[in-house]
C-alpha cells in the first residue's frame, strides 16, 4: 500500500517491472481495519494475500505528503468533506502526533506525522482476517517503508533499533507483533 502521489512510482523506488508488484494506492497509504462491510482496500488485500499468495506486504509512507498535511491541519480540509472523512482512518496517528511530537513544527512535524502513520496502517493491516491468517502461518511479512522524495531514498522499519534505517540489499525486516514508534528520519 502506498500514496497516490504521483511522485511516488513503486517500480521506480524498487526496480523493478510493470507487474511484478502488486500494488494498491490511495491518499496517505490508509489502511481501513476490518469491517463487517469490506471495502475496496479490503477486498484488495485479501485478493493479494488470499488469492495471489502475497508473501510481504509493504505500507510505503513519503516525506511532504499531503494528505497527512490534511490530517495535521484538519481546517485546510473544509472543501474536502470526503478527504476529510477518509483520513478518519489516520486518527489514531493525528493522536500520537500531538501527544508525542509537540515540540516539532512544519517540515520535521508532517515526517513524523508520514513515519507513525506508516505503522499505524501496518496495525490496521493485522486486523484483516487474511493478513492475520497468514502472519499466525508464518507466511506473510509486514513491512514498513519511507520514500524520501527529496533525495529517493528509501527507509526501512527496523524493529529492533525503533526508528526506519536506510535500506540496503537486505530485506528489510517485518514488523513485529507490538507497535513502536518511530523517530524522525
């Protein structure tokens, strides 16, 4: 899952060709929780898991994204009722923002807030039936990823260490059951 900023291209970030990543986009690379009533993210990811045999699962956030520009300044969104609506789903970071992040402003505050929504989402992934299947079998990875458009660099979620550590030719590491924050870039 990733934004649909057109800066951000999947195959470019990875290198790798049309259709050999499955890839499903939308403003601020939400992931809805399970809901009686799925919607189209849903059905998405249990297609992916389900029916493909996705082994990783990737939530890819990105530095000055918008829609966590919306998320932070709630009044910018007054045009917008549906985005709005949609980044209800982004709460529970908008939360932990202010509560942890008070004591940064502008550019650093919209990374943080790009950063802990990129592990919220990974926590609203492990509430889907079919991701929750696969991680209990052993046979589904979660992985949280930052796209730095500034320079296309891409960060990793390292679990151990706390905080999204530059990417190497490892993979990166899946995400452990417990959530931790993270720190800025």
């Amino acid at each position: 899952m990733t934004c649909s900023d057109s800066r951000i291209d999947p195959n470019l970030v990875t290198q790798t060709d049309p259709g050999e990543l499955f890839i499903a986009r939308n403003a601020g690379n939400i992931v809805p929780p399970h809901h009686p009533a799925p919607g189209g993210e849903e059905a998405t990811i249990e297609f992916a898991v389900t029916g493909l045999g996705i082994r990783d699962l990737i939530v890819c956030g990105h530095t000055r994204c918008g829609a966590m520009k919306g998320l932070l300044d709630p009044a910018g969104l007054a045009d917008m009722p549906a985005v709005r609506h949609w980044l209800t789903h982004a709460d529970a970071t908008r939360r932990i923002i202010r509560e942890k992040y008070g004591h940064l402003a502008d550019l650093p505050l919209l990374t943080a807030a790009a950063q802990e929504n990129v592990l919220v989402q990974l926590e609203h992934l492990r509430t889907h039936p079919a991701v929750a299947t696969g991680l209990a079998k052993g046979e589904l990875k979660l992985h949280g990823w930052m796209y730095k458009i500034e320079t296309g660099e891409v960060f990793a979620f390292d679990p151990t260490a706390g905080q999204f550590a530059p990417v190497d030719d490892r993979a990166p590491s899946a995400i452990p059951a417990t959530r931790l924050t993270a720190p800025m870039l």
